[in-house]
C-alpha cells in the first residue's frame, strides 16, 4: 500500500487540480466513502469534484487527514471512527454539500 505521504500527495493533486483554493475544500476519515461523500455531505456523484484512497490502517488515515488540515488549511471535523476507518477522503465544498 501508499505511504502516508503518498496518499497526501494524491489528495492534494487533486485538490489543485480542481480547485487550488485548500480552504474551499473538506477532509476527513471514513469506513465506507461512498455513503460518507455522497449520504452524508450531499455532494453530487456526477457534478461534484471528490477524491478519496484507501490507507493501511486507521493511524495511518488519521495522520493524512491530519497532514493535509494542518499543511494546507483544509477544513474538516473531528474525526470518529474505528479500525475499518481506512479512508481519507476530500470534497469541494458548495451551497449544497454540508459539512
């Protein structure tokens, strides 16, 4: 699997790749992306700009999402989870996503 830095690297491609400004942009960690991104935040599947990947462990998902708030201003919650919080994901934050 990627390292910590390589995940942040990932992430934060696709950050700048669509949209450089790191406040207007949501981070966090979760068991089942999918339900997290789409579900929870209300971000578009087909319109919104989204990202996430797959670390080893939970430690290693929380030490990303720690890296990318505090590098780059990110915004994003306390972090809940468990040893299946295995993901890291972002999302652009819009009118219609909640945070």
């Amino acid at each position: 699997m990627a390292t910590v830095e390589e995940v942040c690297e990932f992430i934060v491609d696709y950050m700048r790749r669509n949209d450089a400004t790191f406040s207007h942009w949501y981070v966090g960690i979760t068991d089942d992306p999918g339900f997290r991104i789409f579900e929870d935040h209300g971000v578009s599947r087909d319109q919104g700009k989204w990202a996430y990947k797959k670390t080893d462990t939970e430690t290693m998902a929380r030490a990303v999402e720690k890296l990318i708030k505090e590098t780059y201003g990110t915004k994003g919650g306390t972090s809940i989870g468990n040893e299946q919080t295995t993901f890291v994901y972002a999302y652009l934050i819009t009118p219609a996503t909640k945070e």
